[in-house]
C-alpha cells in the first residue's frame, strides 16, 4: 500500500471537493421560500424537497462504497460530478417541481458517492500522520461553502433589473431566461458549470495507488447482516439519523419560519441567517477541537446538546430579535454533534469500520424523512409546531452522551494512555 506519498495537488482538490459538496447541499435552506412561492407547494409538497436530497445517500453510501473498491476513484468521482452535472442542468431547462425533485435525487447521489471516495483519498494523498489536520481543514472548507452558498443565493433573486450589466448575477441575456419568480433557478446553473469544471479537474488529476485499509472495506453483506443486528449499531445509525434530520429540521425551515411569524425578508434575513447557522457551526467545530482536548467528549455532546435545545426554545417562542439570533446560534452549537456521534461510534468497535461507516452513512438519510415528517405536522398544524419535532432528535443525541460506552476514549491533556 503506497500511503507514503504526499500528492498536494490531490489534497487541494479534495479540499475543494468538501466545498464544491456543500455549496450545492446547504442552499436548500435558503433556496426553499423561493420554490414554495414558486412552485405553490404545501409543506409536505416543499419536504419533499430535502427528502429528494438526502434519501439519496441512504440508497447510496453502501452501493458507492463497494464500487469503490473495483471501480477506483477517477471512475467515480467523474461519475459524481456528472451526475451533479446532469441533475443542475436538467432543472435549468425544465425548471418544474416534478424535474426539481427528480434533480435534488440526481445531484444527491453524485454527493454520496463524493462523501465515499473522498475521506480514504484525503488518507492516502495527504499523509496519514497529516489526516487529522486536512481532515480539519476540510470541514473549514465545507463550513465556508455552507456560509457562502446563501449569500449567492440572495445576490441571485435581490439583483435589481437596472444594475450594471457586468455583475455576473445580472447579465442581460440571464434574466430573460427566467420571470422573476424563478429567478432563483439560477443557482443551478451555477452548479451545473461548478460541476462541469470538476469533471475536467479530475481528469487531469494523477492519483496514487490506493488500497483501502482492511477497517475502511466495506466488506461482504453478510457483514452488514451481522451489524444491522447488533443494538449498538442501530443506537449509532439513529445517532446519525438524528442528527442530520434535527440539523436540516432547523436550517431548512428558519428562513421561512421567520418570514411567518416575524415577517423578516426570507430573500436577506432569512438567507443571510442561514448562512451564518453554517458559517458559526463552523466556528463552533473549532471550539470544539479545543474542548475535546481538555474534557470527555461525552461531557462535551451532553454540554453543547443542552445548550442547543435552549437555543431552540428562544429561537421558535422569544421574540424577533432573539428567535433570529438562537436559530443561528443553534449552528454553533450542533458543530460538534456529527464528528462526536461519528467518533464514539467506530471508537465502540474494533473491526468492520468499513461497513460500520457505511451504515452510518446511510442515516444521513434522517435529512429526508424527517423534513417529510416535519411538513406533514406543518400542513395539519402549523409550522412550530412542525419544528417541535427536531427536541425529539436532540433528546436523543442527548442521550447518546450518557449510554456511549467507547472502548477508546478521547485523548485529552493530562490523560495518561
């Protein structure tokens, strides 16, 4: 196994590729008022939407996985991005909510598939005595695409019709392609081109000769048989689940949570406090590599958890300026939620990480159902009471920071091994 060479070409494309994944994944929150308005969707209908998305990794992450193995990853991280390709420039010509649909799916499987190939790439080009620093740098990557990704959004539908026509949000030849309703489909053209220019990256990229280490296979089915039986596994792949569902349950819905209750602008308030959620989970993920090497991380997920539920209750009952304020700092302090749960969770076994990574993958899929789930109350109740539903998925994330049994604990300052 050639693990010994650095290939900085490939960790910079890496390190892109995490930004290029959550530009086109953490828009929804900002983008869904538009498509409700446009589209006349109920809530259930605009559920569908990140149900669309994010179901995609549930059927994909253990398929990408094993193709991993005998296809490598030029094949696969070309097929991702084309599939992102194909899924964007779809909905540009044929912008309807049924093509929407059929896209977020599309795109939704290149991301799961991108998800897999590129954290063992990130091994092998960087070093793995440097994983854990360029694992840092790309969540930095992901958190800054998160942050931006809204921010365009807004540029894209607040472009006045008489701005200069060199702004490249507001050529003449762009906005007589769509009414102003649906000028937000724009974005997709955007990742269409975004895309695209990744294809052409990869193909000029030199890989390494890359074996999977026997933890990261993903192993036989029989297995995933033997894991899907096991409590401790199905307690994690719900950790997951939960997580991914709570953290959507609250981004996608405050834009249009405060446009209803507290008629703030969803095109700039709204879009600017979804990318601010993104951009202080970032932040809050720097913290938390702090704490974790002075305290538990159990301790650490039982502390910031708590602190989340508090900001919830502030952002969905407080009044305007402190509901808009909470909802954003609910992204601080869910940063440390997802790479907590990931790390008790593989620290709890001692084999099969492959596979165990797989299924836990797979509970990204919590970011589609329960948006459906969430809609659905919206439209038989209202939508507060729709997002009373993410307490239940921060109880329980709660929870794992009591019964988390690791084999390995977390390394902290003054422990000795």
């Amino acid at each position: 196994m050639k693990t010994n060479i650095r290939n900085n070409n490939l960790v910079v494309f890496v390190l892109l590729t995490f930004f290029v994944i959550s530009f086109l994944t953490n828009v929804l929150g900002a983008l869904n008022p538009s498509a409700s308005l446009s589209f006349g969707l109920t809530e259930t209908m605009a559920g569908f939407l990140p149900f669309s998305f994010f179901i995609a990794y549930g059927l994909m992450s253990i398929p990408a996985g094993i193709l991993l193995e005998t296809h490598g990853e030029r094949k696969m991280l070309v097929s991702a991005f084309l599939m992102s390709f194909l899924g964007s420039i779809l909905f540009v010509l044929l912008p309807t909510f049924e093509i929407f649909l059929l896209s977020l799916f599309t795109i939704g499987c290149g991301m799961a598939i991108l998800q897999v190939v590129i954290n063992p790439l990130l091994r092998v080009s960087g070093g793995e005595e440097h994983y854990a620093f360029n694992s840092v740098l790309g969540q930095l990557c992901f958190g800054a695409a998160a942050f931006l990704s809204p921010y365009v959004y807004s540029k894209f539908v607040t472009q006045s019709p008489d701005s200069p026509v060199d702004s490249v949000t507001s050529s003449d030849w762009l906005s007589q392609l769509f009414s102003e309703e649906l000028n937000w489909v724009l974005m997709y053209a955007l990742f269409a081109a975004l895309s695209l220019l990744m294809v052409v990256v990869v193909m000029f990229l030199r890989f390494p000769s890359m074996e999977l280490r026997g933890e990261e296979k993903m192993g036989t089915w029989t297995v995933f048989k033997k894991l899907i039986h096991n409590r401790i596994v199905i307690l994690y792949f719900l950790g997951i689940f939960t997580y991914v569902g709570t953290e959507q349950g609250i981004s996608y819905w405050m834009s249009k949570f405060l446009q209803n209750y507290h008629g703030l602008d969803f095109e700039t308030v709204g879009a600017a406090a979804v990318g601010n959620f993104w951009g202080l989970m970032t932040l809050g993920g720097l913290l938390g590599l702090v704490l974790l090497k002075v305290l538990d991380s159990k301790l650490v997920l039982r502390v910031f958890t708590g602190i989340s539920i508090l900001c919830l209750v502030l952002a969905l009952f407080a009044p305007v300026n402190i509901s808009l304020y909470s909802f954003q700092a609910c992204g601080f302090f869910m940063s440390v939620m997802y790479p907590i749960i990931i790390s008790l969770a593989l620290n709890s076994f001692k084999e099969h990480h492959g596979s165990f990574t797989g299924i836990l993958m797979s509970g990204i899929m919590g970011g589609a159902v329960m948006q459906l789930l969430i809609g659905f109350i919206i439209d038989h109740a209202s939508l507060k009471t729709g997002m009373l539903l993410n307490f239940i998925g921060l109880a329980f994330i709660f929870s794992i920071g009591i019964w988390a049994k690791p084999l390995i604990s977390n390394k902290t300052f003054g422990k000795v091994d």
